[in-house]
C-alpha cells in the first residue's frame, strides 16, 4: 500500500491523538515514535495477512529457519524501507519541522543475539521476504536482550538490556497458537494399538506462545513472519505454581539471552530453552501443515517443509521431529528417518571447538527423557548401519552419544541432508580438517554457502549519502538488482565521483566524529583515518594485535617518528565470564587514556573504545570508516560480515587470508585490499609441528620487544595486571592465535595503508572498487543459493 505525503501526516495526527491525546506540535519522541510505527503497521497489515493466504492458497515449499539468536537490530526505518514510504514519510515529517533520525533513535535495538551469526539471521529473513520466499523465523523472544556494556574504571561492567521496557510495537502476540512443550518426569514405552507408545509419568508442561514479528520484504508485497516463543504457565497448571516465585522460575525460561555456562543451572538452563524453542516451532509446523495446509500424508512434509538448523543450537530438531512423527503421527522409523532427514538442513559458523555444544547424558535424560531415548535409538541405529563398513575408530569419532555426552553437530549432520559452511575456506577446512571423517561418508551433503549482508540497512538507511551518489552514477535499479553496483566502475577515472566518494566519506566522519565527542568528550580530527575494529571481543579476532599497533605508533610519534592522523574506534562486547577478553578491553582502554591525553604527541593518534557496539551503534561507525580491520588468526574466522559491510562502505580492508576474506580479495584484486599475515599452511604447520615459539621472536626483533614490553613496564600502570596477562599470553609457547608471528607483516601492511593514503584519489579508487564488488555479498544472492540447493523453495507467485 503506498501512500501520500498528505496521508500520512493526516494518519500521524490521528494516530497521535487517539493514543496520547497530543498534536505533533507537542508531541515527545517516544510519542511520535509509537505513532509512527503504528501508521506503518496500518500499513502492511494487508500485505501481513495476504502473504499468510497466498502462502496457504498456492501451497509452495516454506523453510523454517530455527536460530537461537536474531538480530534485526530496529525495524523502523527498515520497514519503512522496505515497504517503499521512505521518502514520502522524511519529507513528511520534514514539513512538519521533525527529523526521521530523531524519532528512529528512540526505537530500542532488538539484541536477541550475540554476534555475526544472529545478525545472519536477521538478514537472512529480510532476503527471504526481499526476494519473494516464504521464509519464517523460529526462535526465543527474550526478555533480556544481549547485556548493554559499559566502561566503568576502564572495565566492561553488564547491565541488563531490558528492551520490552518499552514495548515492542512490530510484535503480535497469538495466544491461540500456543502450544504445550513438556519436561521432565519419566517415560516408558507401552504397546497400545499396535503402536509402541509413551506414557510419562510426572514432569510439567510450559505453555510457549508465539509473538509474531512482520519481515516486511523489499517492494515485493511480500511479509513473511519471524516468530519468536515467550514462556508461560498453562492456565491448567497454575494450581501448581501458587507463588510468584514459582511463575517466576517459569517465566525465566524466556528472561535471559545465553545463560551463564560456567554453572550448572546455568547449562540446564539453556538446554530447556533450545528443547522448548525447537518443539514449540516444530509443533506448530505440524499443526499448519495438517490444519491449515489440510495434509495428512506426513510422507509428503518434505514437499513442503525445509527446517534449517542454524548452528548446533536447534539440533535437537531432528530428535524432536522423530519424536513427533513416531509418537504422535505413528510413522514407522525408518519412514519417520527418512522424513527427518529430507525436511533437515544444518550450517556450522565456527571451527572453534568450544562451539561445538554437547550435553551431558544425565542432565538430557532428566530434563527430557523422551528426546534422550530417542536421540539414543537414533545413535544405536547410526552405529549398526556403519559396523563392518568403516573403521572402528570412525564410529566412535562420529557417533552422537560418546564418553556420557550427547553431540549436538553430530546429531544436525546425521540427521540433515546438507551441511554447510559459511565461506569457502571454512567449507574446506571443515571437509579437510574438523568434519573430515563425516565428510568421508557423506560426502554429498557438504555444501558452501558463503555469508552475505542487507545492503540495503548497510547503504540505503546507514548511508544515504553513498546510496544517492549510486543512483546518479549507476542509477537506482541497483537497489533492487545489486549486480548493477558493479557499473561503479566505469567511474573509475571520473574526477567528480571520486571527488564525492571522499566528500562523502568526510561527512560521515564528521557525523561520527560529533557523536564520539557527544559520548565521550574526546575530540577527534575528521581528516584522521578512521581505523575500525568492530566485532565481538575474542583471542582469535585478535583486538590485541590492533593493541600493539596503536603502542608501536605511539612510540614512534613520542620518538618523533611521523604518521599521518590516525583515529582507531573499537566496537566489542566479551562475554561476561571470558576474563582474557575483558582483559583486553581494559588494557585497550587505559592505553587509549594515556595515549589521548598525551600532549606531546599533538593529537596524531587517538584511540576510541565505544561502549555497548550493537547494530545502532554500528550503523553509525560503519558508514565512516577508512579502514576495516579484518585480522583475525587465519582459519579460525568462519566468514565474517563485518569486512562485507565496511566494504560496501567504501572502507579499505587490512586482512589476513581468512573466512571471507579470501573472497574479497578475490573480488576486489589485490591492489585494493592490504592482505598480510600467515597463511592456512603456515598456520597448521606450527599446530601440527608444535613448533611456534614466540619467545624467540621477541628476543630476537627490537621493535616487537620494545612494544610488547610497554605492557608491563609501567607505561600503562592502570592496567598493569591485565597488561601482564597479555604480555604472557603472546610469550607463551605454541600460543594459539599467533599474535607476535604476524605482527611484523601486519606493521608493513599498515605501512602501505599509510602510503597509499596520501595519495587521495587513489584512495578513493580502491574505495570505489570496494563498493562495486560488495554486491558479491548481498544476502539475497546468499538464501537464493539456500533456497535452490538446500530448502528446494520457489518463489511466491
Ligand atoms: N559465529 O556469531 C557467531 N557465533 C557462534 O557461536 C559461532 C560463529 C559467527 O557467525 C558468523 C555468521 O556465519 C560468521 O561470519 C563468523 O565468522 C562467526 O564467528
């Protein structure tokens, strides 16, 4: 539904007295916000509900994409987007004398995830419904979103982020399509009609009810629904909970994002909240395949059904839906397997053993012992099929219930048929190296999916700017067909685009740079090269190698060694019980203090730690940035999608060969990223020879020596525990991330970063190459490939 700028104001009126008894003239930002978004429900409600008919009518193939973590990040100006009212509505509220940023600003962001795998899956839902899918969320709608950071003294201090404070205005809530999802007590298998059939004695039910949230696609008409499940107590069970305490113990099944799991209840916690997101999705699957599709021919579910497990979080998808199908539907098990095996689809995000989740027998067989039976049959069954066949050892390696642990990656790749990584190094290395035994005997279900972006929140909302200068030299149609972007590149050697891409890039500083002294007082230089580091705090993304870059400059500008102005900004939240990575956050700050208000070296270097970096925070960095920083231990980063969106922003990448990486250098050619650092070989080999002795390197290189020594030798005396501890993490032998082998490749990488620089115009080439090739990864190529090769889906009509 389109609408008038006339319209709208005439609705935004209304909407306002009717919900506050305001006029626009006296209205608050909060108020105006909630006006606001209720106008744009108005207005794709119809679509809301039609997309629901057709997807019933026409009957076409549905993936569910089942992630423990989402990060839309806000909606407003996205939906506002993506349902074509954006102009309409700024130059609206623009008469009336407001500003869309003003208003957007007191949305609160949607932090129901961590990191880079949520946000995929935010963007992955935004694709979906951009490029005509029907593709629906299933995940957990936390009270609590990931924690809001802050520096106190230096540390990382969590707050709680209680985002529903205010209420989310996208959100329905459907209480009729609740469902029951059951814990605990005890199972025994009795035969009933022929059937071999539960019967549970004790354990309790929790009601999960659905709010669903429009995915609002792109000019397609298309809204597609992300659904995430909040905890109650059925209303026949109250009896049972007659204290707010006890509702409350419920009631947290929902609270919190990634339970502390350094505890028990901890671990059991988040357990309960994978089993309970990942039945309450697949019941409701069922119920609108039978109900609503009017199937009963549970043969036919993979005509019509693809559930991707997103990471091993919902593995427990495929023990649930055996459960539903032979308990419930009584398909026999190898039909139910067969079932199982066909609907699901797994994508691993990370070589990283601690990733790769298992549980403890004891704690699964209390918690769910019919799901522990099961898991347990399947397991038995997996053995026999392979005895005789393949080496012992390999059916020990590969089995799922092992040395009194359920193996969450084992069961999602048993029980999918396609496995996939997120970059094609990280494909390679999981078929060569982590998974290589299940590669071995299922090769066929391997597949790469390299990650990819929502240009359109990266360009279109976060930079306007850029987007305009694209419309002039490409024209608009790149907006809906991103290939268009590479037409950039005819601009290579035209003055006036160049011209605009560095003006642009200034402006955006200047925004940044206003926002920086707003938050933090510091004053920085928008001339400066705006260094960027965004991303989760952790060893391998190497946050210290950047440390000892910034301590490396800073001695040289204290010995009167010149660089041009640097400003390094860091985006990065740890997680609350990864002390080393707090550590770092610490040290990164008291160096930043002592380095900023260090006269003497005449503001030629400042160094700024933004707290609490979330998708609002990076839609204002990321837009500004000349350089991205993409120096993670090469092979321990899976893709990455930071470098993807810095790109597409037109800043240079320093990199090493790692995840996604490699393909933007593939992309972009070499001239136009600065690639450093050990390559996969070389990294393997000092794992596998046991070989790396940083010690050695030290001693022997004066340069890296004095830097790392400026840890601790009272340089930066606030942190000098911490330094310490870095200091000993990068001397110890066979150390992991290899921090001190690439820190003389990553200076000289910096040192053509600083030459290249001065010339601006060639900067602005490389950065116009950058923005062309990013199309590469837009995520609407990316679950196009899903869709065709994994999920089988075809378009809505
Ligand atoms: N990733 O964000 C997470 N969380 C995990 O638990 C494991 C991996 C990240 O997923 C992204 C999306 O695939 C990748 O780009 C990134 O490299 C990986 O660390």
């Amino acid at each position: 539904m389109q609408i008038t700028k006339e319209e709208f104001k005439k609705e935004l009126e209304q909407k306002l007295d009717s919900q506050f008894a305001v006029d626009v003239e006296h209205a608050s930002l909060g108020e105006l916000y909630s006006a606001l978004s209720n106008v744009l429900r108005d207005g794709y409600a119809p679509n809301w509900r039609e997309t629901r008919i057709k997807e019933a009518h026409e009957g076409k193939k549905q993936v569910y994409y089942f992630s423990i973590e989402f990060l839309p990040g806000t909606l407003l100006r996205s939906n506002l987007l993506n349902l074509g009212w954006m102009d309409t509505v700024k130059s609206a509220l623009k008469d009336l004398g407001l500003n869309l940023d003003d208003i957007a600003a007191k949305e609160p962001d949607m932090a129901l995830g961590n990191g880079g795998l949520g946000r995929l899956a935010a963007a992955f839902m935004d694709s979906l419904a951009s490029t005509g899918y029907v593709g629906n969320g299933n995940g957990i709608r936390y009270k609590y979103g990931l924690f809001k950071q802050k520096f106190v003294n230096g540390y990382q201090v969590e707050l709680p982020n209680d985002w529903l404070q205010k209420h989310n205005h996208w959100e329905v809530m459907r209480d009729n399509k609740s469902v029951l999802v059951h814990f605990g007590g005890q199972v025994n298998l009795v035969q009933k009609d022929n059937w071999m059939t539960p019967e549970y004695n004790g354990g309790y039910s929790i009601k999960a009810v659905p709010y669903d949230i429009p995915v609002v696609g792109y000019h397609t008409g298309i809204v597609n629904t992300m659904r995430l499940w909040d905890a109650e107590i059925p209303e026949s069970e109250e009896i049972n909970y007659p204290t707010i305490d006890d509702r409350r113990k419920v009631e947290d099944l929902t609270s919190i994002l990634y339970p502390d799991d350094s505890s028990y209840s901890g671990r059991l916690l988040r357990l309960k909240q994978e089993y309970f997101f990942v039945s309450a999705g697949l019941q409701s699957i069922l119920r609108y395949y039978t109900k609503d599709l009017k199937q009963n021919d549970m043969h036919n579910l993979p005509k019509y059904v693809a559930v991707h497990i997103n990471d091993t979080h919902p593995a427990m998808a495929v023990a649930e839906l055996m459960r539903l199908l032979v308990d419930e539907y009584h398909i026999d098990w190898d039909e139910a397997w067969k079932i199982t095996v066909q609907v699901m689809s797994y994508t691993n995000h990370t070589i990283m053993a601690e990733a790769m989740e298992k549980w403890d027998i004891n704690m699964m067989t209390q918690l769910l012992p019919r799901i522990m039976q099961i898991i347990t049959e399947i397991d038995r069954r997996y053995v026999i099929s392979l005895t005789g066949k393949v080496a012992e050892s390999v059916i020990n390696d590969t089995r799922i219930v092992n040395n009194g642990n359920v193996q969450m990656a084992h069961l999602a790749i048993i029980g999918s048929h396609s496995v996939n990584g997120v970059a094609p190094l990280h494909t390679h290395l999981l078929e060569t190296e982590v998974l290589k035994e299940f590669y071995e005997l299922y090769p066929e279900r391997f597949n790469n999916k390299t990650n990819g972006i929502t240009l359109r929140r990266w360009l279109q909302i976060a930079n306007p700017k850029l987007s305009k200068l694209l419309d002039q030299t490409v024209g608009r149609d790149w907006r809906t067909d991103s290939a268009k972007m590479l037409l950039l590149q005819d601009s290579y050697k035209n003055a006036k685009v160049l011209k605009q891409i560095n003006e642009i890039k200034l402006e955006n500083k200047e925004k940044l740079a206003k926002f920086i002294k707003k938050t933090t007082g510091i004053t920085v230089d928008p001339t400066a090269i705006f260094d960027v580091q965004i991303k989760r705090l952790h060893a391998y993304k190497r946050q210290t190698l950047k440390l000892l870059h910034i301590i490396k400059l800073y001695h040289d500008l204290k010995n009167g060694i010149d660089h041009p102005k640097r400003v390094v900004i860091f985006g990065a939240k740890a997680a609350p019980s990864y002390t080393y990575a707090k550590d770092v956050i610490k040290v990164i700050n008291e160096v930043a203090n002592v380095i900023n208000n260090d006269a003497s070296i005449h503001g030629k270097l400042k160094v700024i730690f933004l707290e609490n970096y979330d998708v609002t925070l990076a839609e204002k960095i990321i837009p500004a940035a000349d350089v991205s920083e993409q120096i993670s231990t090469t092979t321990k980063e899976a893709s990455g999608t930071s470098n993807m969106k810095l790109m597409a922003n037109g800043a240079l990448t320093v990199a090493t060969m790692d995840g996604a990486n490699v393909d933007i250098a593939k992309a972009v050619g070499q001239d136009n990223i600065f690639i450093f650092g050990l390559n996969k070989d070389q990294v393997y080999d000092y794992y596998n020879k046991h070989d790396y002795k940083p010690r050695d390197m030290y001693n022997s290189d004066q340069v890296m020596k004095e830097t790392v020594d400026a840890l601790i030798d009272g340089s930066f005396s606030k942190a000098a525990n911490e330094g310490r501890v870095l200091y000993d993490s990068f001397l110890q032998e066979n150390e992991e991330f290899l921090v001190l082998a690439d820190f003389e490749s990553y200076l000289q990488a910096q040192k053509k970063i600083e030459e290249n620089w001065h010339d601006q115009r060639s900067w602005a080439q490389k950065a116009l190459v950058n923005i062309a090739h990013s199309e590469e990864f837009n995520a609407d190529n990316t679950v196009a490939r899903y869709a065709k090769d994994i999920w089988g889906l075809k378009k809505l009509n």
